[in-house]
C-alpha cells in the first residue's frame, strides 16, 4: 500500500481560516504547501490527512496531542511529517504531547518506564502516559481545550495503546475536555479471534471483555468504550472520530513506520497475534534480533526437533531479551504463510518440544495476555488447537453481534 496525501476537495475554506490569522504572504504559502495535496481516488486516507475535516475544530484552542511516530500526514511522494510538526507549522496552540509506552519517538524498550520531559525537536512539554502512571489528570490538563488522539495500532487486546485510549477517554470525561481521535486502518482488522478476556483477570493487557483480536481501528473502538459504558460510573467522552476514507475491514495495509520498536515489518505485525502470547512464557520471541515477532526460541527446546538457532543480543528495543547471549532452539517463521487467524500451533509446538515444561509458562504474565487461566490448562492438557479454539466460539459471536453497533466501516 501506497502512502499519499489527501485530495484537498474543501482547501479553499480552510485556507480563508487559516489567512485570518496569519498576516504575511510567507506564512500562507507555508500553509498551502502542507495542506495542498494530491490523493488517487482509491488510496487510503488516514484521519490525520483529512486536514479540512478537523483543522476548524482546532481554531482558537489550546491543544493536546496524544502521539507517538506514527502520528504522522503523509506526503504525495510517500514521506511523510509529524502530526505535531504540522500543526505548529500551521500555528495550532499545540500545548503539550502525551506520550504512550515506548515513547513519543518510539526508541523506548516494552514494558520501560516513559518519563516526562521537554521534546528536543518542538521543546514541548512530554507529559509520560506509561510511567508512574498510565492517565493523566486536572493538572496535565489545565491548559488544554482540546485532545487529539492519533497512534497506529495494530489490532490486538494486549497492544497497549488502546489501554492508553481508554484511559485519556476517561480523563477527558471527568475534566469536560472533548477528544479528536484521528482514525488509521488496522492492519489484522479483518478478523476476530483468540480467548476473550474474562474481568478478574484485568490488567493494563488488557482492560475489558474483548477478545485478543479486536478487528476494530481505534475509531470503533473509542465508539465501543463510549457505548458500552465502560469508563467509570458509565461516565462518557465527548468524542469526534476523524475516519479513514477509501479503507474496509477487508483491505490490505500495510504500515510504513514501526508501530513500537520490536515489530519491524508487515510479517511481525500478522504473526504478533499469534506469537505475542510467547512474551507470558521463558520463550523468545524475536527480541534481541532483527526478526522480532518472526521466529521462537529458547535453550530449553529440543534441539532435535527445534533446528533453526539464533542468539538474543542487546539491540534497539531490546536492552535485556530472554535468553540475552544464549542459544536458542526454535523456529524461523520469517517466510511462513499467516492465514487471517490467531493460531495456537506454534506455541503448542513449543510447549511439546519444551525439555522441562516446568520452565515454559510464566502464569501470571501469560494469563494476563491470554485475558484467562484457562488456555494454559488446555495447552498443558494436550488438547488440540482446535478443540480449544471450539470452546472461544461463543464468547467470539456474543462480541462480533455486539461490534457491529460500532463499526464505522465496512
């Protein structure tokens, strides 16, 4: 898929906006370099290039941006600028930027503390959503008219950033702050599938009864939190959704820009559901190498069965992978054909192929990414794949019925 920037059919409107407040004929060229764009009829259009959508709503505010790298409009020429870069460009009062995990320019490890601080780039303020605390409150808010939330997801329950959007909706609603969200395409959004979380096993992995793959963006899934009522005391978030144009739930995409540091490309991306439930094992899943999310291992595996090796090292993303300068046993799944499904079969074959099963499962983490303690059993049982996947099916149509009232494409 292709990146290019959107076809401006309302341009002359938002530059009359724009002119009103700006007084030289430098600063309106600027403008019209930004926002005069060209987009084929048939590209996706992501919200954040849908400029004349939302540019009016941000007149006069004083805005918030929650934001990571892939917040970004792209260009005609397939590059791309930051959300943040283009807004100030176009002197939006942008206040401040919140920042999820992995950090507002993405170069923090999984599971590493975010801190506060200043953006060397905009001088910004960064005010951390995955440190001391994962929502923000009155204080960090004070000075903000208006949130904008725009960050690339890639579809699947234990994926943090829509923990994070739960959380900034539920700030949003108690301090009476309206939130922008800024749709992208979710690139597993063609399917649901995987375990369904059950409610005593809550974490920031997982907040409410969804299955482990979601098939929704991050639009309908804000409409889900809302019309639910799952923020507290059934509290909603006053919310506009800039969709996507040109996009279906069946339409490939692909994402030009690493969602977090230890999915790299398109392949890790269609594994990750499958293979992000091994981060709640002692198995390694990638990190340490360039293949993240491609491939498997651990000294513990049979190394009779297991024959492809590799050796985790410190790299970028990964400061301590499991098993860091050990040779792993396991499977390259660099190349491998992925179906449009969450499979058990590669970590039933790990666990078949384990020398000491005693090792393999870390039952706190891995009942946290599977949203339950009972697909560790089945898998230590022996049961089949399909015989467990037999036992989601009704939890997995109860929620499609119940995800089609929010869908916002087809």
């Amino acid at each position: 898929m292709s990146f290019k920037v959107f076809k401006n059919t309302v341009l002359l409107f938002v530059l009359v906006l724009i002119s009103c407040g700006n007084n030289t004929q430098k600063n309106q060229s600027s403008n019209n370099k930004i926002l005069n764009q060209v987009q084929d009829d048939n590209e996706i259009i992501v919200g954040a290039n849908r400029t004349p959508e939302y540019f009016p709503l941000l007149n006069g505010k004083r805005v918030g941006i929650v934001a990571n790298q892939t917040s970004v409009i792209f260009k005609n020429d397939k590059s791309y600028t930051h959300l943040v870069d283009s807004l100030l460009a176009l002197n939006v009062d942008v206040k401040k930027v919140f920042s999820p995990e992995h950090g507002f320019r993405g170069n923090v490890d999984a599971g590493e503390h975010v801190e506060d601080g200043i953006d060397k780039k905009t001088g910004l303020p960064l005010v951390s959503l995955y440190g001391n605390s994962k929502k923000t409150g009155p204080k960090d808010l004070a000075d903000i008219d208006i949130l904008i939330f725009d960050i690339q997801d890639v579809g699947v329950r234990f994926y943090t950033y829509i923990s994070t959007l739960h959380y900034i909706m539920e700030a949003c609603a108690e301090n009476n702050i309206p939130l922008l969200v800024f749709d992208r395409p979710n690139p597993n959004g063609n399917y649901v599938d995987g375990p369904t979380l059950e409610k005593e096993h809550q974490s920031f992995l997982g907040m409410h009864t969804i299955p482990l793959v979601h098939g929704m963006t991050i639009g309908e899934y804000a409409n889900m939190i809302n019309g639910e009522k799952w923020l507290p005391n059934g509290s909603q978030c006053h919310i506009t959704i800039i969709p996507c144009e040109n996009y279906t739930h069946n339409t490939p995409y692909s994402i030009s820009i690493r969602p977090s540091p230890n999915l790299p490309n398109d392949q890790s991306i269609k594994l990750y559901p499958s293979l992000g439930l091994f981060e709640g094992t002692n198995v390694n899943a990638g990190r340490g190498t360039e293949f993240q999310f491609q491939r498997y291992g651990a000294p513990f595996l049979n190394p009779e069965t297991m024959t492809f090796t590799y050796t985790p090292q410190s790299n970028f993303g990964a400061k301590y992978p499991k098993h860091k300068d050990k040779l792993c046993y396991g499977e390259d799944l660099s190349n491998a054909k992925v179906n449009d499904e969450m499979t058990l079969k590669w970590i039933i074959k790990a666990y078949e192929n384990s020398t000491d099963k005693s090792k393999f499962f870390l039952t706190d983490g891995f009942t946290k990414h599977a949203g339950t303690t009972a697909l560790q059993k089945q898998i230590e049982a022996g049961m089949s794949e399909a015989d467990i996947k037999a036992t989601w099916q009704k939890d997995l149509e109860n929620f499609k019925k119940t995800r089609t009232k929010y869908l916002i494409y087809n």
